[in-house]
C-alpha cells in the first residue's frame, strides 16, 4: 500500500511539473512564430532543446537553432520575416509591434536575413559587433572570428568596443575578432543572401488529394522536401 501511495504522489508530482512547464511556454502575445521548417530546428525555452515544427509559438528569451543542411523563417511579433540558414542560433530577447520601439536580438552564430513592409528599429547583438538596424531589410553573418552585417534597404550603424561605422544600402559592415568595425562595398550585396533567395511553396492539398498527394504535404511541412517529391 505505502508502495502504491508513492508511485501515486510520483506521477502527481509528475504531472504538476508538466503542467508548469506548459504554462511557462504561454505567452501572449507571442514574439513569433515558425512560418517554414526545413530538415532539423530546435527550441530552446528554458527546458532543453525540443525539436519544432511549422506554426510553434515561440515566446521572449526563447532561441531557435537550426542543424546541418536545415533552415527556417520566422514571423515575427513586428510583422519583419526572420530567415535562418543553416547551423544558426538567435534568441528572441524583446520583440515588440511598436515601429517607433526597438526590439532585440541575440545572434550566437550562423546567418540570418530579414525582411520587414516597413522600416523598423531592431539592434542585434553578436560576438563581435552589435548592429543598430532602420530599415526594411539586411543579413547578418556569424562565423568563429568574425560578424558581417549587409545593409540591402536601409541604414545600420555597428559598434563595438573598439568603435562604430554607419552603413547603408549596398555596403557591409564587419567586425573581426578584437577590431573595430569597418565599411566596405559590395556591388552584388544579394549575393550574401542566395541561401534565402528561394523557400520551397508551402504544397496545399483538398478533399480530392490523393494518399500519395496527402503524404506529400505531411512530409513536406514536417521539412522533409526531399522525401515529399520522392512521395510525388
């Protein structure tokens, strides 16, 4: 009996976790919210890393990574797109809908573009430079010894600790490990971004779909394009 009244206060206490855990992961409003997933992305939300699929909430101070050969796009709370390649970690510090307020972002590594209708103000944080973005759209890259931001629409000043530049449409800003920030152009600046010129079309099926139709887009919006065309 004393056997049974453990095992029972065990899987209450289980459960009270559980449903702790669960009410931590609400938010309201969201910050954002995975539109694309393709091959491996993760969430980490305070509980250890959690595999994603298309449509999770995602919450303030959660990171989002991508693995080998994957990425994903985010919507985000300010109505700017978020694209990550691939092995890229961002974690969404403050992400507001007001245009004249800032919203924040820590890049760990990896490469990221955005895109927003509007201009907005957005300062993302990285290893080697921090990037003051206004404007409608930039990428940013992370590598083991350096940052590279890309000014495609807009105006972006970068700082470090060892000085600041201001950038603008057509021209990069970068920071290598312990020095301060420089400008220089770039007389394709989309070229930085030919990861994330093409997402694959989200594949819509009806009542008429066939099962091999049906298993397609399972597959394909579980991020597995290659098994869904084999499907097809």
């Amino acid at each position: 009996m004393k056997r049974v009244f453990q095992t029972l206060c065990l899987s209450f206490t289980v459960a009270v976790i559980a449903a702790s855990t669960a009410q931590a992961r609400e938010c309201e409003p969201a910050a954002g919210r995975l539109v694309s997933v393709e091959g491996l992305v993760e969430i980490e939300s305070g509980a250890g890393w959690k595999s994603a699929d298309v449509d999770a909430s995602l919450c303030e101070e959660d990171t989002v990574r991508t693995g080998r050969n994957s990425r994903a796009a985010i919507s985000l709370l300010n109505d700017a797109v978020l694209r990550l390649d691939q092995n890229t970690t961002v974690r969404l510090v403050d992400i507001t809908p007001e245009p004249e307020e800032r919203s924040f972002l820590d890049m760990i590594a990896g490469a990221i573009q955005s895109f927003s209708r509007d201009p907005r103000r957005l300062e993302v944080d990285t290893p080697y430079l921090n990037a003051t973005v206004e404007g409608t759209e930039f990428a940013l890259l992370v590598t083991d010894d350096r940052s590279e931001l890309t000014v495609l629409e807009g105006q972006v000043r970068a700082s470090n600790d060892e000085g600041a530049v201001s950038a603008t449409s057509g021209q990069i800003a970068e920071a290598p490990a312990g020095m301060p920030p420089t400008i220089r152009l770039i007389a394709r600046p989309r070229d930085a971004v030919q990861w994330a010129l093409y997402y694959p079309p989200i594949l819509a099926v009806d009542a008429a779909a066939t099962p091999q139709e049906a298993e397609a887009a399972k597959l394909a919006k579980a991020g597995r394009p290659d098994q869904a065309l084999d499907t097809l």
